[in-house]
C-alpha cells in the first residue's frame, strides 16, 4: 500500500514562512487528489489546501487563502504546501492526504480521503 510521509514542519516565529513536503512511495497517487489537513491541540482535524491531480484545480480554507501555496510535482511524487505569514493559531500537526476518488466541491470533506501521512508539527510562536 502507497505511503505518505510529511517533512519540513518545525518552530518558526509568527509571521515567519514555512514549506511542508509529503512523499508518495510510489506513482499510484499521480491520479488523486491530494489534500493538506491541520489538527490543533483539543480540536478536531480541519481542511487548509488540496490540488486536483494535474494541479490545475486547487482549493483553500478562508483561514489560509492569499498565504498559503499549495503544488505538486508528479514526476517525484510530491505535493507541497508553502505557507506565510505563520500565525500562532496555526500551530498544528499538518497532514498530507490523498483521494483517489473525489469530485470537484468535495475536497474539503475528510472522509473522502483514503490515504494519510503519520503528520508534521508545525509550531509557531516566539
């Protein structure tokens, strides 16, 4: 089975940009939707990003768009998700998911996500 794995969380300060990697172990996500996910501490898990499998189509939480960038390059399996201006709240484990089946207006829905990283911590704070 395909595995995902998350890179480049860590603590930066607010305000401050950081760029999360995920690795497909093999090509058979170059078809699915990939999708970014945040879970804060005592929250429940909630969309940021997600970009169709041609990067033709991406989507965004409110909360992130005009900082947040999200691509992908086929070729090496990877998708990643450049974010900006870093805010405290932000702080959260990020993660990198994928859709093999999902339609347009459904990128948000998390159940529609059938493969899942182990996560990256971002912090962010002083």
């Amino acid at each position: 089975q395909v595995q995902l794995v998350e890179s480049g969380g860590g603590l930066v300060q607010p305000g401050a940009s950081l760029t999360l990697s995920c690795v497909a172990s093999d090509d058979s996500l170059s078809r699915a939707t990939m999708g970014w996910f945040r879970q804060s501490s005592g929250k429940e898990r909630e969309f940021v990003s997600a970009i169709n499998y041609n990067g033709g189509r991406t989507e965004f939480a409110d909360s992130v768009k005009g900082r947040f960038t999200i691509s992908r390059d086929n070729a090496k399996n990877t998708v990643s998700l450049q974010m900006n201006t870093l805010k405290p709240e932000e702080t959260a484990i990020y993660y990198c998911a994928a859709a093999d089946k999902i339609r347009v207006g459904q990128y948000l829905r998390e159940y529609k996500y059938n493969y899942w990283g182990q996560g990256t911590q971002v912090t962010v704070g002083s």
